[in-house]
C-alpha cells in the first residue's frame, strides 16, 4: 500500500556482517556508541536515493546499509476518511510493508538496526516538521523462523517508536558476545507501519 504526497520515508538501517568473514577487533577510535540518529543525505529539490552504503564503524569487513523504504502518504490530520475512522486517530497511516529489500543479497547477520522517517529529499521527518513515526514492527520470514509469541511462521526482529533507538544484535561495544541476528538469501523482510501527521497539509515520506 503505497501513496504519495509529502516524501517522508522509513529507512532502516542495517549493519550486515558476512557470516563467513572473521571479525576482528577494531582499535580503540573505532569503538563508538551507536549514533542517536539515521544519517540522512539531503538532495535539495530531488530524491534521495534509494539504497545508500555509510562507512562501517565497528568491523572494517561489515556494510553499513541504509535502505528507503516507500514513499508513504501521511493525511491531513483534517482527513476524515476510512483510515482515519478505522484508526480512531487524526492524520494516521497504518499499512503492511511486504517483499522489503534486505541489506545483502545472500547470506549475512545483522549486527545492528535503527529506523528513521525522511521527507522525499532526505530531510528528516520528526515532530518539529509535524510528522510522527508512530511504529516500526520488522519481520522476517524464511526456513526456520517463527514468532516466538504467536507461533506464526513470521519472525519479528525489529521495532521502533519516534525515539528512533538503534537496536543492537551484539555486544558492539565490549563484544565479549559475538553474535547477529541472521538472515538467509531466501528469507524475505515484511513489516507492519504507523506514520502520524500532525499538519493540515498531507505529506509523502519514507
């Protein structure tokens, strides 16, 4: 369920680690906290693009991936359409994300997670801007995966609130537990999508 209007978008951005590549430590100045936002590159009057490879920051062989998800039409939070009725909230878009594109085409783990909203551009789309990213539940299906509470053959892995707070699979900072959350070539990324607006004015975002 794609729409469009004002660009904002859900990026999610992974840290994809090939299971078969060794992990070194990394010196001291590469040891840093995970950072408290998505990185955004802004393209004044055009599109930022879809797919965007960031420099690594804890293990030089990792990829640091940042995916745009979308673009999704938020309502004027004057709308009083069936979204808005099913809802019970003004300015509310709830929709299912199916076949998302993954950080790596084979097999990997992820090492990390954090998801933000972006207009078209790539300028972020947060509360000061009206917007509101309500919720992120990521899941993925594959051979062996199932929903721990629900027994679904769907594994969630990921979620996030408009806090955008990086999601870690590993002990990124000490790594005395080396560990990631895996993914198969096979294994597909599905996720469920609450995006709030707070203006008059509807607005597109990823």
């Amino acid at each position: 369920m794609k729409t469009t209007t004002l660009v904002l978008s859900q990026a999610i951005l992974a840290l994809a680690l090939p299971q078969a590549a060794p992990a070194p430590a990394p010196d001291a100045d590469a040891i840093l906290p995970l950072g408290p936002k998505v990185p955004n590159t802004i393209v004044p009057g055009g599109k930022a693009p879809e797919t965007q490879e960031l420099p690594s920051r804890f293990f030089p062989e990792s990829k640091r991936i940042k995916i745009r998800y979308g673009p999704y039409q938020l309502p004027s939070i004057d709308d009083v359409g069936l979204g808005t009725i099913l809802s019970g909230e003004k300015g509310t878009l709830s929709t299912m994300a199916v076949n998302m594109k993954k950080p790596c085409d084979g097999k990997c783990g992820l090492l990390s997670a954090q998801a933000s909203l972006e207009y078209t551009n790539g300028t972020e789309a947060n509360v000061d801007t009206g917007s509101w990213l309500h919720h992120v539940v990521q899941a993925a299906t594959g051979e062996g995966k199932s929903d721990g509470v629900c027994g679904y053959p769907v594994e969630r892995f990921f979620s996030s609130g408009n806090e955008r707070t990086p999601t870690s699979f590993m002990d990124l900072m000490e790594k005395t537990i080396k560990s990631a959350y895996p993914v198969g070539p096979e294994d597909t990324f599905v996720a469920q999508i609450e995006l709030m607006n707070m203006d008059s004015t509807p607005k597109e975002v990823y």
